[in-house]
C-alpha cells in the first residue's frame, strides 16, 4: 500500500492519501480576526483545496473532528459548515467538542477523513 503525504514539514503532513482513504490535519483558520462562522469557512475552504489536491471533495468526507476553543460558537460554526456539507445526502459522521486551542484568537480547528 503506497502512501503519499501533501505539504509535510518537520512536524505534520497537511493531508495525506493511503488505501484509497484521505486524511487531512486538523486545519486551522490564518485569519484570526473573523468571528467562528468566517473562520470555519476559511478552515473548510482550505480543506476543499487539500481534498482536491488527492482527487476527491466533500462529497466524500466520511468523518470530521471539529474543536472550538468555547462551544458557544457552536452555533455560528454550524451556519458556516451546513451550507458546506450540503444537506443531509453528504453529512458526515462528527464530533464537535470545545478545547483549549493554540492561540486564543483562534475560534476552530477542523480534521476531515474523506474516501477517494
């Protein structure tokens, strides 16, 4: 089974491809100034682009892991991320839960697996 890892440094790969199944990080937003719901859609913009770099989209996303440093954001997260995911027909399975993230201007961070 090959493995192919996307954007890799010392510490992490971005993404990364094996056995037909993608993986990205978790993927955080550069615009720390936005409030929860411009962040998540700059995160799940990021993610279109790092899925499209493996040959697939969200329409194949399978699981997500979504951290926000205050579960108040909950909210605000979810208008960016239905109008993401499109519909019930392309829903992953989630797990959304509230973390101390790396800096605290930073609302979300979101880790996909997807199938090609």
């Amino acid at each position: 089974m090959a493995i192919v890892r996307h954007e890799s440094n010392k510490v992490y790969s971005k993404v990364v491809e094996a056995n037909g199944v993608v993986t990205t990080a978790g993927i955080i937003p550069s615009d720390l100034n936005g409030d929860a719901k411009a962040q998540t859609a700059e995160v799940l913009r990021e993610i279109d682009r790092l899925l499209a770099i493996c040959g697939t989209d969200k329409s194949k996303v399978i699981s997500a892991t979504i951290w926000l440093n205050d579960i108040r954001h909950r909210e605000a997260m979810n208008e960016a991320w239905m109008a993401w995911v499109g519909g019930e027909a392309n829903a992953p399975v989630r797990a959304c839960v509230e973390a101390k993230l790396v800096d605290p201007r930073m609302l979300v961070e979101i880790q996909v697996v997807a199938v090609k």
